[in-house]
C-alpha cells in the first residue's frame, strides 16, 4: 500500500464506530470516504458521505461505482454497518427477523467485499476490515442470533484471507466488547415475545445497559483499525480494548466451566 492517500470506504459512518474510524483516518492522511442509508450534506462531515444500503445489491453496485467514477480505485474497505437485537430468549425472534439481522450483519458485508475485490485484484493491493464483535468468540446468552451473525464474519474473514493474498490483498476482523456509542439504541426488539422471557429480558436490559456505559470509546477500536492497515503482515483476527482481550483469552485458555460461570456472573444470572 506505497500510495500517498489511500482511498477508504467505511459502511455505518454517520454516528458510533464507523464514524469514529472514519475520523481516525481521516486524521492520519487518508482518503476517506463514509456510507449510511441517507447519505450525507456536504459540508456535514469532515469526509464525503455516499448513500448506501448494505441489503440492497443495487445500492451497494451504485456506491461502489460511484466511488469508483471519482477516485478510480478502492484500497481499503471497511465493513462496519450492523445493527442487533435487544436481549431477548433466541426463539423471540422470528425467522424472519433473523433473516434481517445475517442480511445486514453478514450479507451485508458480503455483498461489499464481492463489490469492491474486483478492483483491489486488478490493482494487486487492498485491505478489508471487518467489524465483528467479541460475541462471535465468546457468545453471550439471550444474544444467540446477533453473536451467530458475527461469529459468521469472523469465519468469512479468515477464509477469504487466505483466498485473496496471492492478489495482494488482507482481510482482517476486529472484535470489540461493549462499546459506548448509541449501538443499544438502534436495536430491534424481539418481534415474537414470550411472557415466559419477561422478566429475564427487563433484568438484561438493565445488565447491558450499564455494561454499555462502562464500555470502551469508538476510539479504541479505530486505533486497532490503523494498527492493522499499517501492519505489514496484518492478524486475521485482532480484540479492541481489554475485555475483549480477557475474554479471548479466557476462551482460548481457560477450562469451559470457568468461562461459562464468569459469563453468567457478569450478566447476574442464575447458575
């Protein structure tokens, strides 16, 4: 990546993570471009915001050109739009609704990296990021299809990654834990609610709500952005912040009993 501004395109960058990437690396010279539903006014940001929608194949071709037609190349791509459900028993949701969260969270992402590698091959260089969570390491209970969703991108990272190198390009994912932006606000509820959950869903609600609050700043996770964009041989996989690194830890050493025991003592469950 010998370039002097590399061109970046980063889903979900109109508040939280994204946003917080985005001005990352707008900071430290890069050429960045942002993406949400509406788009954005120019002059509202301090990088150009294209209009895109990660479940529409027709969205995503438009942005990409689009991108395309005023930068002539893409070098890095950054897969951050996502959203989830708010703490629920896994069979509240409906199968339809869990279409809706692996279209956006897992599809979604698809649908980019098949839209933008074309390019990276033909310029032999690239990077994709990953937003992933540390959920799809260590799932947490009453998150089931959220946590499936993004263990799904951590799979996907790792295989394409070793598909793409020969063409000059790295896929990486970054797993942070909780996070404090407005991420628990944008959530669904559950659309087929069970009187049997409703006292687990109100006690989870308040469990996540504070562990939200004393959660990491976007920034922490734009830093370990850079820090894989500038590696020379970037990890497939990287934690940002240091719950998420105890917590990968913890599920790579630690005797399953004892992980499964600390998991239900933080959420305040009964063992």
């Amino acid at each position: 990546m010998n370039i002097t501004k590399p061109v970046v395109l980063v889903t979900g960058a109109s508040s939280g993570i994204g946003e917080a990437i985005a001005h990352k690396l707008a900071a430290v010279g890069y050429r960045v471009y942002g993406t949400s539903r509406r788009g954005g006014q120019a002059g509202a940001t301090a990088f150009p915001m294209l209009a895109l929608d990660v479940t529409d194949d027709e969205s995503v071709e438009m942005a990409v050109n689009q991108l395309l037609a005023i930068e002539g190349r893409i070098d890095v791509l950054v897969n951050n739009a996502g959203f989830g459900v708010a703490p629920a028993s896994a069979e509240e949701s409906s199968i339809e609704q869990a279409k809706a969260i692996f279209d956006t969270n897992f599809l979604g992402l698809v649908r980019m990296t098949r839209a933008v590698v074309p390019q990276m091959r033909a310029q032999r260089s690239g990077r994709i990021i990953n937003i992933g969570s540390i959920l799809g390491v260590v799932p947490m209970p009453y998150v089931a299809l959220y946590a499936a969703s993004k263990h799904a991108v951590a799979g996907y990272t790792e295989a394409l990654d070793h598909e793409l190198r020969g063409y000059g390009i790295r896929t990486s994912v970054i797993a942070p834990a909780f996070t404090r932006t407005q991420f628990e606000a944008n959530n669904l509820e559950p659309d087929a609610k069970l009187e049997e959950y409703n006292p687990i869903r109100a006690h989870l609600a308040h469990v996540v709500s504070a562990a939200m609050q004393g959660g990491d700043e976007p920034a922490v996770v734009a830093d370990v952005v850079l820090q894989a964009l500038l590696a020379a041989r970037p990890k497939r996989h990287y934690t940002a912040g240091k719950a998420a690194a105890r917590l990968q830890f913890l599920r790579r050493f630690a005797p399953a009993r004892l992980l499964d025991a600390g998991l239900r003592k933080n959420l305040q469950l009964d063992n």
